[in-house]
C-alpha cells in the first residue's frame, strides 16, 4: 500500500476515534526499518487500546498488513506495527516520560546551555 495512503488511514482513525496531539514523523532517512511514525494520546487505558484497535481494523479493512500489537494488556503504550508505519499511541504521562518525538527527530534541538557555550 502506498505510504501516503497508509498514514492517511492512520490519522484518520485516530482522528475519528478523538485521539489528542497526533504526531507524524519521517523516519525514512533514520532507519531503514519503517518509513513513519505516529505517535498518538488517548485519556486512559481504555481509550489508548480502542485507538489503536481501531487503528488496526482500519488498516486491515483496506488491505493493510498489520505484523503486529504489543502493549494492550496494560493499555498504557500500545504499539501497532503496521509495516512501513510504526503507530506508538499512549498515556499522556507515558508520552511525556520518554518523549519519542524528540529521541526520533532529525534535526537535534539545541539547548540553552549547548547554544551558550
């Protein structure tokens, strides 16, 4: 499936399924492994595994390859592998622990003291 399609799919569900501060990363040039990631909220856990089932269905419902879901025992991190896009979707406190947008970014952001030196 097109990238472009898949992330479309992607978003869309999580959109429609009220996830909050949807993220979409180009991961392309820093590992060969996915081209994408998305990184999602949800209020609780209840909420993070119906995002990231949704996620799932949707892909599947168009023909998507979905290799596979980690996480939803706890519904704290879910994962969903779905080839080419890796969807990360969690708890705010979670996301906010290992901050992955800013561990996958490609341009590294400078701080204070680093721009002061």
């Amino acid at each position: 499936m097109d990238i472009k399609k898949l992330q479309k799919i992607i978003v869309d569900a999580l959109e429609d399924m009220k996830a909050k501060d949807i993220e979409v990363l180009n991961t392309s040039k820093l590992t060969p492994m996915f081209d994408r990631m998305i990184i999602a909220s949800g209020d609780s856990s209840r909420h993070v595994k119906s995002l990231a089932g949704t996620v799932h269905d949707k892909v599947k419902e168009a023909g998507g390859d979905i290799i596979g879901i980690e996480g939803e025992d706890a519904g704290e991190w879910v994962l969903v592998d779905a080839a080419d896009i890796v969807v990360h979707v969690m708890q705010p406190v979670i996301r906010a622990h290992y901050n992955l947008e800013e561990l996958w970014q490609t341009v590294p952001k400078r701080t204070k003291k680093a721009a002061d030196e």
